[in-house]
C-alpha cells in the first residue's frame, strides 16, 4: 500500500533520473553475467548463497581476484571478502607493501540497505569481465565484503523496512544478537565486528566506503554522503576531502544523473531550519576510520527513490572515489602515512591536546537545498496536522551549520597499564591493531589515577550495554605493576583509537560503555555497632580526625543530623574502606618507562 504511494508519488522523479545507456550497455554482457538484479527488472536482490556465488566466479574467471573467509556469524554463516589486485599477490603483506592504494569497499552493515552489494556486482563486472574499467586495477587494490551482516541479510521480507521503496524483500537492520554493527566499531560486541575489525587491522587499508540507505526526510536528492573533516581528522586528511574529494565527488556523480548532497539532517524540524554536519563518534564507520586516520565515506541513498536509481548512484560514487585515487596529486598513502607519523608526534611527542568531544557552532555557510514541497493536512488518525509531501521539487538557500569544534581535550601518557584482570580491554584494543605489551618483570612507577564521582548509569540498554557518564579527580601514587599487566605505549599510528578507548571523558571509551560497571560497586560494609566502637577509638586516638569530624560537624548541618553519614564518614576514613571503590583500573604513566 504505502509502496504504491510512493511510486506514484515520484513517477516525475523516475523519469528525470531513468537511465539512457543501461540497454545498450547489457547488449554486451555475456548472459551468465546478468546480475539477479538486472534480472528482476532492477527491484530484486540476491540471497546470501547466490550472491556469494557470484561473487566467486569472479574468482574462477580472473586471476585478479580471490575471495576468502574472514569470520563466522553468530548464526554460523561464514564472512567473506574478496581481494581485487592486478598483482595477483592477494596477502595482507603484499596488499601493505603495494605503491597502490588499498580501497576497502563494505557492503550490508545494514543488510535492509543492500545497494552496495548490487552495485559492487555491478561494478567488478565492468572490471574483470567486460573490461571497460579494467585499467583501474593499474593504480588501485580494492577488498570487498559483499555482506557484513549476513545473519541479518538472511532474515529478509517485504516488511523489514516501512520507509524505503525496495528491493523486493530486503535484509534487518541488525544482527542475529540484534546489535547494530554501525555503533559497534570502538566497543565491537560483536563476534562478526571482532572479525572485521581483524581483518582491517591486517590489511590497514587507505580509504573505507561504508554503502547505506538513509531514514529522514524526503527531497530531491539520490544520494547523500557524510565525510569527516573536523579535527577528529588529521588536518591534511580533513584538507584533501573538504577542497579535492568533496568537490570532484559531487561532479562526477552528478555527471552520471545523479543529485548529490551532503548528509541531509535537519538543525531543527523544517528544511528553512539548516542542514548541519557534525563530527562523527567513532562508534561509526565514518569517526571510527578517522581516529585511523584514514579517510571513510558513508554512502547513503535515498530511501524512497527506487531501488534502480540506488544501486547506480552507489555505483557512481564508488567510481567517483575509485578515480579520485587514481588521480596522480590525491598521493592517498603519502597523505595517511603523514596522518600516522603526526599523530604520535603531535599527541605523544608534543603533549597536543587530543579531543574527545565535539560540539557545533553557530557559524553556517549557505548552501543551495533542493527540497520537496510539503503541505499540512488535517490526520483523522491522530488528529492533529500531518506533514504530506506533494512530490513538487522546489530549491530554497539555508544556512549549513558545518562547524565542530572540540569540545573536551585530554593528553596522551607516555603509556597506559592494564591491570592482567581486565584482560577483556587489552583483547578489545588488539582487535583495533593496537600493540599491547605484557609487563615481564615487577616494576615499582609512579603513575596517574582516577577516583570518580558524580556517576550516572543510563536507564535503558544501549546496544546491549547499560552506559556509564562520570567526574573524576586525578591523584598520582607510586605502585607495584605486577609482572603479567598490560602496557600500552601511546608511541603507535593507533594512539587516536588508544585515548578514545582509554580515557573515560572519550564518548566511545570502554568505561563509558560499561566494560567496567563492577567497579561502581561498593562490596564491603559496615554494622553500626561494630562502627560505633571503632569510630570512637579513631576520634580518641587521633587528634586530625577528631578536628576534622568536630569542623564537618559544625559547617554542614545536613551531615550533623545523619546517623548514618557520621558513621560512613569514620568508615572511609579507617583503613578498613576499600581503596579501590570508585577507582579506574586503568592507570597512566606519564614518564618513560621500559618493560
Ligand atoms: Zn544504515
């Protein structure tokens, strides 16, 4: 029913946007390389055992291409991924080594948004088979994962999503576990996240693009994009997409038919508000490949255009990004390898400020949006006004609030110890390509703590996990690091991804996720009378304590008329209170030190 609106409803948009050259272009594809798509009249996608299948006989017909398993599925589905090298040398090693930049292209983190895998069909056809775009393997290495969540691939129906105009049936936006992949980056709670993240850390590819179908409002626009380019990017980084990916992006997709705009979310509620664009959290593929530093594209289609229209525009800007890199002054893996090396000078070397917090600015460009009208109705449903949109194109000038500043910074420790019992965030951070070093003998350091306060846990699961904000004050302490603790130097190209998983301020850290809610836990406590006797030897005996229990006493009313609160009081005082309640396990060092 709804779909039948929409069609209705954008009729004038499909003919604007239909394709000429697609008949002219199948003419010469051998019929055993007609996509299930192509074959569905442009509304279907395959299951996950045809479309694995195609993408193997890319295998079978190229000795450019080879795909290989990378992970098991909770529901014991293998992961896949294939290697696209005109070399022929398909090893993690060779792909590093390789002068050509490794494009890491990821279909189906979202599995309902499936244009990406049929697109990247699409596009590898071009390449290995009929060889239009076959000379694009000269300056590029490519990985494919065709499906990322293919437990949720697999769970397919009409009804997965109520928005979105087709495929036919599509894939769930989440997991088996029902994890959404897409805030799982820095926590990766995931076994098929554990995978992926190995699987990039192996490879440390150049440019990720993560394919999507967007939710919001509707306008005119096929497809929309969301880049990093504040400073949770390194700033050569940031430069190269606002100034050189930016503008060749748009211009070849919109060459191809194709409206392009930046990620369309709205300051408030109408398009006349603004558009804003913000620094994204590295729970996302966009912020998680930025503390990479590296360069991540979040492609996301419109959901109410047709499916057609989807899967070629997500092909365009996998070729506008493909022949950006091939563009002899992008120098990709120059620009990255400058990332890494200023990243530890800056942060490690220098002491910079490494912000772990964004906030926006009132400071906007304008910028021409190209909308569609709506009008307001009267809802006999819920009986007040309802927003129904006419189909009408219009374009209107709105300001675009594109500035994010930081907004909380923290410095980098010469290295970080974890505790051996907290063993689960050294395995975490390995997984994100981490170097994590075991301590071999017992060594006595000064280092850096925090007690928190002021803690607050969320009412509600998030992703699986009850989420923690906190205060803290820091204190240091010369202490034993026992022989088996865990030392993480901040001297990495991963020290971005090593301080927003370690510093509890950082919004993905793994204190804020709830890794460690254990540790908010009071254990031991006191019996009044047991209390009573103890306190009375302490206010005796000592005569700083008696002095500052009589001052509290007098300046602070509410704790005088507290039985309870005196009592506590002398309990944390007396060396019976638990001097780890409250206190981050995890410590920094902030001197050189040797393991
Ligand atoms: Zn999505």
């Amino acid at each position: 029913m709804k779909k039948k609106i929409f069609s209705t409803l954008f009729f004038p948009l499909i003919i604007f946007f239909a394709f000429t050259d697609n008949a002219i272009g199948q003419e010469k594809i051998p019929p055993e390389w007609v996509t299930y798509f192509e074959k569905s009249g442009f509304i279907g996608t395959p299951s996950y055992q045809e479309s694995i299948e195609y993408f193997t006989k890319f295998t079978r017909h190229s000795k450019f291409a080879k795909i290989a398993e990378f992970g098991t599925s909770p529901q014991g589905r293998k992961l896949w991924h294939l290697t696209v090298s005109a070399s022929g040398d398909f090893s993690a090693e060779a792909l590093k080594k390789s002068p050509k930049p490794l494009l890491f292209i990821l279909n189906g983190i979202h599995s309902g948004e499936i244009e990406g895998k049929d697109a990247t069909m699409l596009l590898l056809r071009e390449i290995l088979v009929t060889g239009e775009k076959s000379s694009w393997l000269e300056g590029v290495n490519i990985v494919i994962v065709p499906i990322f969540s293919v437990d949720g691939h697999e769970r397919k129906s009409k009804y997965n999503r109520i928005n979105q105009n087709g495929p036919e049936e599509m894939g769930w936006r989440t997991t088996a576990q029902n994890l959404n992949l897409n805030r799982d980056w820095m926590k990766a709670d995931a076994p098929e996240m554990q995978a992926m993240l190995r699987l990039i850390s192996s490879l440390n590819p150049d440019f990720l693009i993560d394919n999507h179908t967007t939710n919001g409002a509707d306008y005119q626009y096929t497809v929309t994009y969301g880049l990093e380019k504040f400073k949770n990017l390194h700033d050569s980084l940031a430069w190269s997409v606002t100034n050189s990916l930016i503008p060749y992006m748009e211009r070849y997709v919109e060459d191809q038919g194709f409206l392009i705009a930046p990620y369309v979310g709205f300051r408030g509620e109408t398009p006349e508000s603004g558009l804003v664009d913000w620094a994204g959290s590295p729970r996302f593929s966009t912020g998680y490949t930025a503390i990479q530093n590296r360069i991540g594209l979040l492609v996301e289609t419109h959901m109410m255009k047709p499916y057609k229209d989807r899967v070629y525009s997500t092909k365009s800007i996998m070729e506008a990004v493909i022949t950006w890199l091939l563009k002899s002054e992008t120098r990709i893996k120059k620009l990255n390898k400058i990332a890494d090396e200023s990243s530890v000078r800056d942060f490690n070397v220098n002491g910079r400020y490494f912000p772990v917090a964004f906030r926006n600015t009132n400071d906007s460009v304008m910028f021409t949006y190209k909308g569609i009208e709506v009008k307001e109705e009267e809802s006999i449903i819920s009986g007040a006004k309802k927003n129904v949109y006419t189909g009408e194109p219009y374009t209107i000038q709105i300001p675009f609030f594109n500035h994010s500043l930081p907004a909380d910074s923290v410095t980098a420790p010469y290295a970080y110890i974890i505790p051996r019992e907290w063993s689960e965030i050294a395995e975490r951070l390995k997984l994100h390509g981490v170097e994590v070093q075991t301590i071999l003998r017992e060594k006595e350091t000064e280092v850096t703590k925090y007690k928190f306060h002021d803690f607050k846990f969320s009412s509600a699961p998030f992703e699986g996990r009850q989420s923690v904000t906190t205060k803290y004050h820091t204190y240091t302490e010369l202490v034993k690091i026992p022989e088996g603790s865990f030392i993480v130097y901040t001297n990495q190209r991963t020290i971005r991804v090593i301080l927003t998983a370690l510093e509890p301020k950082s919004g993905d850290s793994y204190l804020r996720w709830g890794f460690m809610n254990s540790i908010f836990e009071r254990k031991e406590y006191f019996e009044d009378y047991v209390m009573e006797r103890v306190a009375l030897e302490m206010y005796y005996q000592d005569k700083a304590i008696a002095e500052e229990f009589n001052k509290r006493l007098r300046e602070d009313q509410k704790f005088r008329e507290d039985k309870s609160a005196r009592l506590n009081w002398f309990y944390e005082h007396s060396p019976y209170f638990d001097k780890q309640y409250l206190v981050y396990p995890i410590m920094r060092v902030e001197k050189e030190i040797e393991n």
